[in-house]
C-alpha cells in the first residue's frame, strides 16, 4: 500500500520540554489506526504538525508525499475533528455548509442522515449546543468530508453510550463502502478496540509501539495459575505486569507465542488468555515508567522504547 504520511525523526519542543521525541512511524492508505498514549504523551501535538497547525523542531514529515504547509493539495485531503473544536457563532447548518465547501469529497446526503442520527438541530446557534452536540457536529463533519485522511482526536466528550455507539457503527459502515485513512486519538480504548487495524502508542513524546492490532494481541497474554508455574512460564517472555494472591499469581506477558506455549501453560496447569487492547496499552507504558496501579505488585522484566 502507497504511504499516506511518512513520519522521520519527528522532534518537537517547547521551552526544555520535549513533547516529541525522535518519532518515525507511516501511515498507509485504507487503514484505522489508533494513536494511543496517556494524556500529555505528545498524540495531539503530533496530529497538529501532521495537519499543518503547528510546527516540528526537528525531522521530517510528509503527507500524500509533499509537505502539509500551506499546501492546498494537501490540506483539501485531510479532516482534523479536535476535542476542543471551536466555531464561529453561526447556525449548524451554515457551519456544515462551510466545512461542505473546504471538503471536495463532502457528501450531503450523508451528513444529513447524521444530523438525524445524532438529533443535531440544525438551525441552532453552536454557541447554545450542549458538549455532547458540539461533539456530535464534530463527528459529522469529520465523517460526511470523506476526506482520504481524517483524524479524529477525543471527539465524543459528552457523548452518552448510545451516542458513541452510533459514531462506530457510521465510521465502521461508511469506511467500508469509501476506504480511507483514519486516525482515532482516545481512551477509550476498549470500545474501537474492534476497529482499530493498526495500533500506535506514544509514552512521553516517544513512539512506544507500532504493530498491526491482530499481532498484538497474539504477543501480549494475561497468564495465570501457580506462582511457580507462572514463573516458570514467564521466563521466556517480556513480563510487563504482575498480581499475587496468596501461592497464585496472574501475570501480564509480552512475547512470539505459538501453539507450543500453549501446550507448555496446559502442561503446567496454568490459564492463558489473550489481554485486551487497552490492558496492554496500560501495561506497556506502565512497564515502561515503573510504576504500577495502587494496590498491585508490578515487575518489569524489560522496557519497551
């Protein structure tokens, strides 16, 4: 697949502090990708400098193989929806016209089944929208742009369950029937854990981690039983996280396993299950710093960088 964004010793400051450190990573074409970190690891800074609204100390980025500033081409293509959207005081519908006339690929009809999904009033002022519906309006605008690489960074605050639901099912439904590149920022990870083709974690301004989400999940396993037996088990992988309970423990392990450590854990006796997406995010990054949630013993057998 053609790269979408090329990313190449990407550093970014601001007054000592480094926000983005080194990172190099590309996006290919038809792809959901998560961008995925704790809050301050450096996701919406490198999303700005990706779509041209701020600028890199160091390195070297691409999008659609030219440079993203002040370049026309480029910026027609893409679709950046942020948390903290703002728009001028107009109503819904003036501010979806607007956003109709900067999107080539916009599709009306579209983003007015979306209204209609979202119960979006459409000759209210934005300014007298609620968190959720500013949200909504966001979400509409990102997805009826069709625009070949969109990203999305924490759009749905103060969408309810349903609300959110409704934004995967029209992102999961329409990227099917109009491919594109989709970056979705959040933490909420378990809920477009279904989604998510390619997983990228940033820690500290540092690219912790870029893998295709389906191999993930095979090298990062929860396994539990005996203490010695997970021991024993655990000595051939990367141990990111560790709970005892009396002469039993679970442990959280990164590594290349295959059928034979699945006989290997029988034959001890032990449990062995896939961890989900977001327990590994949790367990990398906290590998990573040494630190651990209250109350549970933690081990780091190695760091990942």
């Amino acid at each position: 697949m053609s790269p979408v964004v090329t990313v190449t010793d990407l550093t970014k400051r601001y007054r000592g502090v480094t926000a983005l450190d080194r990172v190099s990573f590309s996006l290919t074409e038809n792809r959901i990708y998560g961008l995925l970190g704790r809050n301050g690891a450096g996701k919406t800074t490198l999303m700005q400098i990706l779509t041209a609204q701020n600028f890199a100390t160091s390195g070297e980025v691409t999008v659609f193989g030219e440079q993203p500033y002040e370049n026309e081409r480029v910026l027609s293509r893409t679709s950046f929806i942020k948390e903290s959207q703002t728009y001028p005081s107009m109503g819904v519908h003036h501010v979806l016209r607007a956003a109709s006339l900067v999107h080539p690929g916009w599709d009306d009809e579209f983003a007015q089944q979306l209204t209609d999904d979202f119960r979006l009033p459409l000759r209210r002022n934005v300014r007298k929208l609620s968190r959720g519906m500013l949200s909504s309006l966001g979400i509409i605008i990102g997805l009826a742009s069709r625009a070949p690489l969109t990203f999305f960074d924490e759009p749905y605050l103060g969408l309810d369950a349903v609300a959110r639901q409704i934004f995967y099912d029209r992102l999961l439904a329409d990227y099917t029937e109009h491919p594109r590149t989709v970056v979705l920022s959040t933490h909420l990870i378990d809920e477009v854990s279904e989604l998510i083709e390619h997983v990228l974690l940033i820690d500290a301004g540092r690219l912790l981690l870029d893998a295709e989400a389906e191999t993930l999940r095979g090298q990062v396993l929860t396994v539990s039983g005996p203490t010695a037996a997970v021991d024993e088990f655990t000595r051939t992988g990367a141990e990111l996280h560790r709970t005892r309970l009396g002469g039993t423990a679970r442990a959280t392990v990164r590594g290349d396993f295959g059928p034979a450590d699945h006989d290997r854990a029988r034959t001890l006796g032990l449990m062995l299950e896939a961890s989900s997406l977001q327990d590994t995010v949790v367990r990398l990054t906290t590998a990573r710093t040494g630190s651990a949630p209250a109350g549970a013993e933690a081990t780091s057998k190695e760091k990942f960088r």
